[in-house]
C-alpha cells in the first residue's frame, strides 16, 4: 500500500486510560486498541489532543508510544503527534524521535502566538526539511486562534512531497471544498470534526481522524467506508443515527466526553488530568441514553 493510501478512510485519535492515581493505565490501553482494530479502523492517531499529551511528561510519551507500538504489531499504521508553537523545538524533537514503525506524523497549526499565513507556510517548511516521515498538517482553528487557510495549505502541498494530507477541522465547508478543487492528485483531504465527515465526503473527503470511533469504531468506519464507495443512502443512517450522541460528546469538552462514554461502555476508568474534568451527571445520564439507544 503506497503511503497516502494508508490514511484513506477512518483514522483514531485514540485516548489515553489513566487510572484512579492519574498513573497511565495501560491494560486499558491495550483493551482500547483491541476493541479499536477489531471493529475496522484504518489507523491510529497517538498523542493528539484526545490523547490528553499535554499533560504527559517526556519519559511517559515514549513509554506510551512504545507500548502502542508493540501492542499494534504493525497491524495498522500509526501517526504520531508532533506539533507546537515553537518551530525550532517541535523541529528538535522530531530529530530525536525514533521513526521506526510510525508512518506519519500530525502537526498541529501553531497556537496561541497567532502567525500570519506566511508563518504558517514557514513553520511547516521547517518541519517538512526535518521530518523523515510523512506529514499531516493539523488545522483546527478553535483551539489554535489561526487558520492555516486554502491557500496556504495548497501552497504547502504543492512544495513539499512529504506532506501528504490536511485534517481539516475549520468547520468552514467552503475552505476545504478550495482544498480538494486544487488539491496535488494524491494529496488527502481529512475530516477533523465527526458530524460534518459524511457531508465533506460528499464534497470529496478521503476520511477522518475520528475522536467517536473511539466508542463506535465498528458503526463510523463502516459508514465511512460506505461513503468511500458512494453508497450515501446507507452512510447517511449511520450518521443519523451517531449523530446525537456526537453533539452530546463535546458539550464538555473533548476527551471528557468520549471518556465518559468509554467508561459506560466498560472499557475504560473515566479519569482525566487537571485542567480536564469529568462531565456533569446530566451529560452523564444523556451518553448512557444515547449508547444504550445505538447498541440497541
């Protein structure tokens, strides 16, 4: 399978299982990835924001990512989180990183110090010099205060052969409709936000990087399979039917919700680091519904 094809389909932004003392649980880890490749999924995304990395110290990324490494036993691909708004470090760090066995990194836009589209266009400059591995470049304007524009993103997909897909997670339909019209042919087109991934696929989107196929892994990649292969009218029952439970997800912020659900799933404890907190008992109560109405 070349390289692009990999990330065609679903992707997951897998969560990190802490126990009651905020230690990382890893035999819940091991049951996530399990229930993750069992049901469908293409790959997995590692150290993203579901996965709670900024709270996690150096020496626990790299047990985590060795972890999941030997737990995957390349059954699947997996893409590495390496981003940040300092160019120089995030640059530094993939130098020191052990590339083996991971096939893509996710770099996310720069947050926080707000760089203007030539910024941009020079930060991921710099990480497509440095970076032995494929790149997906990471826009997700609500969280980073920037948006890594068409434009720019075509710019950069265009220069660097390396970089080989966008999540695209604006919201903004127009913006990743520019994306796919000028696209490179092989250049990859991701949904960062699960309710909007049937409607963008229907403007052309190869897929997702899904926080819900945490829960639902088998349901949301087959519609996104579906969807792959043009059968809207079944992708679309799919849809509807996670639909709810999706918006009811990130009423409290992500991964608190996707936890919650993991936790009445029974696959998971549902504990977070500070600043993260667990939902309220109402979002409680409305994810239990919600699961026990899909399970049916």
């Amino acid at each position: 399978m070349d390289t692009q094809n990999k990330f065609i389909g679903t992707g997951v932004a897998i969560i990190t299982p802490f126990k009651a003392d905020l230690s990382i649980d890893f035999a819940g880890l091991e049951k996530q990835i399990e229930h993750l490749i069992s049901n469908g999924i293409n790959y997995l995304v590692v150290l993203g924001t579901t996965g709670e990395s900024v709270t996690q110290s150096e020496s626990e990324k790299d047990e985590l990512v060795k972890f999941i490494k030997e737990k995957v036993n390349k059954r699947i691909p997996i893409v590495l989180g390496i981003g940040g708004n300092n160019t120089q470090a995030v640059v530094d760090k993939i130098k020191k990183t052990d590339f083996n066995q991971i096939d893509a990194i996710l770099s996310v836009a720069p947050y926080y110090n707000k760089p203007s589209q030539e910024g941009l266009y020079q930060h991921f400059k710099a990480i497509a010099e440095a970076c032995p591995v494929s790149i997906i470049l990471y826009n997700v304007p609500g969280r980073t205060c920037s948006n890594l524009n068409a434009e720019t993103t075509l710019r950069l997909a265009h220069d660097f052969k390396n970089i080989i897909a966008v999540k695209e997670a604006s919201g903004d339909f127009t913006q990743a409709m520019y994306i796919i019209k000028d696209k490179p042919k092989d250049f990859i087109v991701l949904s960062g936000e699960d309710a909007l991934t049937l409607p963008l696929m229907s403007a052309g989107v190869s897929g997702v990087i899904s926080v819900v196929a945490n829960a639902f892994p088998k349901e949301f990649s087959t519609m996104v399979q579906l969807a792959l292969n043009n059968n809207f009218n079944d992708a679309e029952k799919i849809h509807y039917q996670l639909l709810e439970f999706i918006d009811n997800l990130f009423v409290e912020g992500n991964p608190a919700g996707i936890k919650e659900a993991l936790a009445i799933i029974g696959i998971i404890e549902n504990n977070l680091r500070l600043p993260l907190v667990k939902v309220s008992e109402k979002t409680h109560q409305k994810l239990k519904e919600l699961i026990s109405k899909i399970k049916g």
